[in-house]
C-alpha cells in the first residue's frame, strides 16, 4: 500500500510541569479514520499529551501536524514561533474535544449547548445552527431531550451531548479524554455505543480510556503510555492480546 498521510503527526513532544518531565519525547501517527486508544496508568502523562494535539497544551519541544498544519506554531528559519491566539482557536475549531467531566454549559439547554459554538464561531444562523444540532442530538439519541438542561441529563446524556457538541464544528479529529470514566456503570455503554458509531462512519478519533474492551473491539492502534513515552504500540490484538514489554503486562494485568 502506497504511503499514506497521517492525519495526526506527533514528532518529539516534550513538557514539562516544574522539574517534572511529564512528556518525554512522543511521536505518534494517526491515519485518517483510525480510533488510537491511548491507554496507561494515571499520571503517565496522557491528558497532557492529548491536550498537546489541540494546543491546550503547549509542548516544549517536538512538534504537533494535524491535516498538514503545525498546530500552535509556524515555523520560519527552523525556528517555531506561537501563533496568534485567534489562530489557535481556529485550529481548535477542526478538532473536538470530550472530557471526562462533560464541561456542558449549566445555563444552556442541550440545544443551545450544541449551537454554541458553529453560532459564535462560524457566525452561522441561529435556524442553521439549530438544524445541525438537532440532526446532532438525532446522532447521539437525544433529540428528544433538545430542550433539557445538563442538571435534567443523567451523566450519560450529558457525555453524549458533548459528544454531539464537538461534532457540532465539524471537527476532522475528535479527542476522548476518558469519557466514560465519570460514569456510573450502567450508564457507560451508551456513551461507548455513540463513540462506536462514530468511530464505524469513519472520524478519526484519539481516545484515553481505561475500557479495555472497547479498545480491543474499536481499536485500530492502541498505544501504551507509561512515564512520559509510549513504550508500546500496535494492534489491539498485539497490546493487549500480546503485549511485548513487562511495563505493558503489569498494567494489564491490574485493570484486565
Ligand atoms: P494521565 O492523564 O495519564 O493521568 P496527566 O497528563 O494528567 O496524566 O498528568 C501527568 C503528570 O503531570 C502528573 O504527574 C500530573 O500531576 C502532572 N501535571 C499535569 N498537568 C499539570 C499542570 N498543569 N501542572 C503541574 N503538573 C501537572
Ligand atoms: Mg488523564
């Protein structure tokens, strides 16, 4: 197969937090369409990474290309410079973003939660905006709660207007910080459902999870992060299934 362009290009990232090097030099490719579960113990540094890719972050060094554009930054001379917030945010627009905590709008309903952002940002019309965020909330089986407000929502409902929320700008990658991690159990398959419906229409997703059969059942790529670097990465069949380095083995045995 011919050599085909990642969508997401990770080279060198590095950060550190004070003298604690969170990030020790990760490179990461993620090809369009794929769903990369980033997986590892808490405090390895995946959020940190994850919110590198959209610059929440800024990485020290290394950098960060999604689409073909350096994310944060231009370069000239060999030399990277930040770019002007108005210009992150623009980048940010392309990628959406799912926390763990939900991060809704307390004040908004559903609705106004999911039009939000293609109103402010891409100026559309308020009858536009409402057509796509309905069509959204359809996506994620809210429509019929277009009008509820979070604290109406059970957690699962709010993740899942979140997720219809990132999708709302049309995002060409979509980042999952543990989404499901807040969740009461019964209330985590419709989150993962949603995700892996998403992941089967073909968006290119990065997801920090702690399911592991989510990860073997969507995967295509599964990395394995421990101290700052990704010690691991491969098929979820090869990770999990078979994984080559003891660090790899000692977690999964502690949340398989
Ligand atoms: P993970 O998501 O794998 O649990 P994180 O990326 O959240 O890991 O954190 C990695 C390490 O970086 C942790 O030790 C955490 O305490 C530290 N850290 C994360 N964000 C900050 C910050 N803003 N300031 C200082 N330390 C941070
Ligand atoms: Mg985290």
């Amino acid at each position: 197969m011919a050599d085909r362009q990642p969508l997401v290009r990770l080279r060198g990232i590095r950060k550190r937090f004070g003298s604690h090097e969170v990030l020790r030099g990760v490179d990461l490719d993620v090809q369009p369409g794929e769903v990369m579960c980033l997986i590892g113990a808490s405090g390895s540094g995946k959020s940190t990474l994850l919110r590198c890719v959209n610059h929440l972050e800024t990485p020290d060094s290394g950098r960060v290309v999604v689409d073909g554009d350096l994310v944060g930054y231009t370069e000239r001379d060999g030399k990277l410079y930040e770019l002007p917030e108005r210009q992150i945010r623009a980048q940010r627009a392309r990628i959406g973003m799912v926390f763990q905590h939900f991060h809704l709008f307390p004040h908004l309903t559903a609705l106004e939660n999911v039009r939000e952002a293609p109103m402010r940002v891409h100026r559309h019309s308020k009858a536009t905006a409402t057509a796509t965020a309905l069509d959204l909330l359809d996506r994620v089986g809210l429509a019929a709660k277009a009008d509820a407000y979070p604290r109406h929502l059970s957690g699962g409902q709010q993740q899942r207007v979140a997720i219809a929320r990132g999708l709302a700008m049309r995002p060409q990658l979509m980042l999952f910080d543990e989404p499901t991690s807040a969740l009461d159990p019964e209330l985590v398959g419709e989150v993962l459902d949603v995700m892996r419906d998403l992941a089967a229409q073909g968006m290119t997703m990065i997801v920090v999870t702690h399911e592991m059969g989510f990860a073997r059942e969507v995967a295509s790529q599964v990395a394995f992060m421990s101290d700052g670097q990704i010690v691991e990465r491969g098929t979820p069949a090869d990770v999990l299934g078979r994984p080559a380095h003891e660090r790899t083995r000692s977690f999964l045995s502690k949340v398989l």
